[in-house]
C-alpha cells in the first residue's frame, strides 16, 4: 500500500511538472493535473493541500535533486570553498532548468504571482527558509566548509540574488543565456568570498 501511495504521489507531481513547462503556474489545475496523471481528482486532494500544496512538495522535490547533485559534487572535489561552492549551486541550477521538468517554473525564488511562495519556511530565529538551511547544513555538516557570520541571512541573500541572475539569463534564451550565467556564478562566488572572510561569533 505505501508502495502504491509513494509511486501514485510521483505519477502526479509528474504530471504537475509536465503541465507547468505547458501552462505555467497561472494555468495550472487541479482537474487537469489528476487527467495528466490518470487519477480522479479526490486522489490529488488526498495526498496535497490543493493547486498550492502541489507546487510545495514539486519545489520540495526539486530541493532534494539539488541536494543530490550537490553530494554528488562535492564528493568529486574535496577541499571546497565558500567561493567554489556558489559556483558549483548556479552550475547545477541551471542544469535543472534545462532538464527537469517543471523547473522552470517551481525554482526557489520568493517573487511568485499573486504573493505566492513555493517552499515552507525554515526553523531558525534568523528567518531562513527550507532551502537556506538545508543547503548552510548540507554545505557545514557534509561538505566541511567553515560556518559563516549570520549564515541564514547570508544563504537566503545569494539565493534570492542567484534566483535573479538566472531568470534573467532564461529570459531571452531557452538554454539560458551564457553571458549572465557568468555574470550571476561570479556574483555569488565574490559574495561568498567576503562572507567566508568574515568571522561568526565566538570563532
């Protein structure tokens, strides 16, 4: 039963993912979804909280495959920096906006249509996002780079300004235009320079 549960939740956030790159997020049904998918639509509302709750497990997901390229990553280059380690997140992003479907759409940026946002917020009194602190956890805990001064503020900065630079990048270009992936890599590379140089409290 869990098996059948698990590959059911699948076959829909696919068909979510699909509809997205056709439709976008405006467009996007819960009617439609449950076609795609081939289930009724009470099966959609028994897994997700609705249209939104769709979106929020599809960025959810779309975390955990970064998160899987970025191990994937790291374990290939011991010894990584704060600086490297900027460069290799915008790498593998725009990788997944080429290839993953729906990405496009349901990335990690905060400006959303009608104030919407895909990804729960985070735990820390800092107001990090699930996204910051997994990827400050996974970059401390994992990869071994140094802690940084106030890393959840810092973490959900580059995130938002990496979101930007790659928007702009896929705007005129279904690959994403090479200039601006430049631009947004040495970007967020400097700023992690300056924020790894900057001591936390009690370091």
């Amino acid at each position: 039963m869990q098996r059948r549960s698990r590959e059911r939740v699948e076959r829909i956030l696919d068909a979510c993912a699909e509809l997205l790159d056709e439709v976008g997020s405006e467009g996007l049904t819960v009617t439609e979804v449950a076609r795609r998918a081939g289930v009724p639509s009470g099966t959609v509302y028994q897994f997700f909280d609705g249209r939104l709750g769709l979106l929020r497990q599809l960025a959810l997901r779309h975390l955990e495959i970064l998160l899987g390229r970025l191990r994937a990553r790291a374990a290939a280059e011991p010894g990584l920096t704060w600086p490297r380690a900027g460069e290799i997140v915008i790498d593998e992003t725009v990788r997944m906006r080429r290839v993953i479907p729906g990405f496009t759409v349901v990335d990690f940026g905060e400006a959303r249509p009608g104030g919407e946002k895909y990804l729960p917020e985070g735990t820390t009194e800092a107001g990090g996002d699930i996204m910051a602190e997994s990827l400050y956890r996974f970059a401390v805990e994992e990869a071994g780079l140094p802690p940084l001064a106030d890393p959840y503020r810092v973490t959900s900065l580059a995130i938002q300004a990496a979101a930007v630079g790659i928007d702009l990048a896929f705007r005129t270009s279904r690959d994403g235009d090479p200039a601006m992936i430049e631009q947004t890599r040495r970007l967020l590379s400097a700023y992690f320079a300056d924020a790894a140089r900057r001591l936390p409290p009690g370091a």
